[in-house]
C-alpha cells in the first residue's frame, strides 16, 4: 500500500510519496511450509514480484526439504588420472591430484581440492569469477562492535573469526554423478571454533546452473555465515529482489521495501563515517550483477531462508585497512558477499553493540542454507528503479 501526493505541493511534486506499508495477505499451513527448491523460484527474474511473501522463518524440515540437503557418499570417487566421458546430455567430471573439473555443453567448472574452493566458472569461453568462491564468517568490524573499544582503545581485539576460513583443514573431497546426469562435489573442512565440519556441497546441472548448499555449527558466537567472491568489474550493477533500496539490516530493515531494485555496485556501499562493514541487503530472494546490458551472474535463493547479500567496487581487506573513506581504493574486480545471515547492527546504547538475542548467530545452533549460480539475462528497461 503506498500513499502519494495527487498534485503538486510547494514541498514536493505530484507522486510523492507519503507512506507505504507491506504485508502478508495470509499465514501458510503447516503442510504449505515447505522449503522452496530451485524449481520453484522464476526461472525469469523479470517474474520475481510474483513472490510477495515475506518469511525468516527456517522450517524445520530443512534437511530433508532442501534439494541442497546431501547425503553422505557411500564410496570414494573414482581415479585421479583420467577424465571420465560420459554419454550425450550428461555432464563429463575429470579429477586429477589437483582438483574436479566438471564440463557441460556450454560451461566449466573448477573445484580446486586444497581448500574445496570453485576456482573457475567459465560460460562459453569467458571466465565469470576474479576469485575464488570462499566461505566466510566475519565482517568488517562496526562502529558499534568495537563497544567500549570505541573509548579505550586498547580494548579493541582481533576478531577470531577473521582469518577462521583461511584456516580451515580440508578433511575429505568426494563427488558422484547422480543418475540424471547432474554431478555433486562434497567438501568437509575442519575449523577450530567449528563445534563439527564445515559441510559444502556443490552441484552442477547440465544447463549450467551451481547450487552451493553450506552448513556449520559454531563453537561461538558468529559474525556472519556466507560466502564471498570476486567478479570481473565489467559486472557494475547489482539488481536485486528483496528489501532496498538502502542497505538494511536484520534488525534495521522494516523500512525497506520488498520490491525490485537496481544500482550501479559504487552506489550499493553506504559511506560511513569510519570504513566499516556496509551495504548489506535483507530478505533477498535472488541477485544478479550485470554488464550494461544485462548479462552477468545470477544468484538465487535455493533454500527457502532467503538471502543477506551486498557488493563493494573494492576487496573486504581495502575496506579492513582503511581508517577514512577516500583511503578505499576502486578495484578492477568487484567484491561480492552471498550470506545466509550475519548478526545485527545493535546500537540500542551509543557507540555500543547490546545486540537482541534474536539477531545473533549463536554459537551452538547450526547455520544452513543454499543459493544457486547461474546466466543473468536482464532486460534493464523493464527493471523498477525504486525511489522511495
């Protein structure tokens, strides 16, 4: 519902708006409480205000729900010498000393074995990451995460979350090919502040798309559960469909709109005062980043917990380093963040964290969730340019 002016105003033009509000027109049943599978999200992003329904909730079927929920291998995968060729419409997997390479009718797909990272995604001839696909579990420190750090200075303590990902032991790499042709690749990681493994399944579908499917449960408290990557910067705009247009939130998004939103990634950052963690959208359900004319990645929600996701012009240890805004630097390539969640803003005392319960990652309590990867096709002219 939005509320706007009927004609010109000496304050604002005809079309203003006053006040918007959105809700749920119903509460779902039990049985309708099921976790969207990658069938059913739009196949056609310029479909997605479709999805009117807003739900944080994670059902507890999760496990068995999710098309990202894996089972555990039964055997070990085959050599490491030879590709393996398989018959037409099926995917062919090569695995050597160094990783599993999956390759379709038009893509190809890297998994490197050290750390279980993708390292490459090509779609034709033409390479889609600047990085390698990481887990990540840390956030650039907040103003108000520093806490009584921001008034006795050496109060202020490394985050040991910051370098966690980096440290993680790679215990086991498995893959198979499931029978409709589509290949799994498994990764277990040990970390130190992990109370069990690190779990990351990949899956590749002989049209192209990667479904990353990512569970822990940590030993502490979490700053955030996600992934990041660098992509080329010739992916300057970030279209997206949850809350926006400005950055929200878990405890900071009522007064973002769920709509379809779009912006050049310089203008995705929110310049604090302070170079911090920023730019965060809530509630999303897919995003994409595209050149000029819309074509780039695409990212969706493939477990029904919707997305946390946000973009930078420069890398997540510019933005560290920095102590004043014009020290960041404008990369080639342009950071991106895929998150299941990471923990509120806080702020109810100033200059002070005092962070509700219901917007922590407490330790303990497993984190899951699952996004997929694949072509974005867009047609800018017909995206919303939301100006609420």
């Amino acid at each position: 519902i939005i509320f706007t002016l009927r004609a010109n105003r000496p304050w604002a033009a005809r079309g203003h708006v006053l006040a918007w509000e959105q809700f749920a027109l119903f509460e779902k049943t039990s049985s309708q409480k099921q976790i969207q599978s990658k069938s059913a999200l739009p196949r056609d992003p310029q479909k997605a205000l479709e999805l009117t329904r807003v739900s944080n909730r994670e059902p507890k079927d999760f496990p068995e729900q999710s098309r990202a929920r894996k089972r555990q291998f039964d055997s070990e995968a085959p050599g490491n010498k030879t590709p393996r060729v398989m018959p037409e419409n099926c995917l062919a997997v090569g695995e050597s000393l160094e990783g599993i390479e999956i390759t379709g009718p038009d893509f190809n797909l890297m998994v490197e074995k050290e750390k279980g990272e993708i390292t490459s995604l090509t779609f034709g001839k033409e390479e889609q990451l600047a990085s390698p696909l990481r887990p990540n579990f840390w956030r650039v420190t907040t103003c108000n995460d520093f806490g009584a750090g921001n008034f006795i200075s050496f109060l202020k303590r490394e985050n040991p979350w910051k370098n966690a990902a980096a440290g993680r032991k790679t215990l086991d790499i498995k893959w198979r090919q499931k029978p409709a042709g589509d290949v799994e690749v498994t990764v277990r990681s040990a970390l130190k502040l992990g109370q069990g493994p690190l779990i990351i399944v990949y899956t590749a579908s002989i049209d192209g798309t990667i479904e990353i499917y990512s569970e822990f449960t940590p030993a502490r408290d979490l700053d955030r559960f996600g992934m990041q990557l660098e992509v080329p910067g010739r992916y300057g705009r970030m279209t997206w469909f949850g809350r926006g247009p400005h950055e929200t939130m878990e405890d900071r998004k009522t007064g973002g709109l769920i709509a379809l939103h779009s912006l050049p990634v310089e203008e995705v950052c929110h310049n604090y005062l302070y170079p911090q963690e920023n730019g965060n959208r809530t509630d999303v359900r897919w995003m994409a980043v595209t050149d000029e004319n819309g074509r780039g990645l695409l990212f969706k929600d493939a477990a029904g917990t919707l997305l946390n996701v946000s973009a930078w012009p420069y890398s997540m240890e510019d933005l560290a380093e920095a102590k004043h805004i014009h020290e960041l630097p404008h990369r080639d390539n342009n950071t991106l963040n895929i998150d299941y969640r990471q923990k509120g803003a806080g702020g109810d005392l100033p200059g002070l964290l005092a962070l509700h319960d219901e917007y922590k990652l407490k330790k303990g309590i497993r984190c899951r969730y699952g996004f997929t990867i694949s072509r974005a096709k867009l047609d800018l002219r017909e995206v919303n340019h939301t100006d609420l």
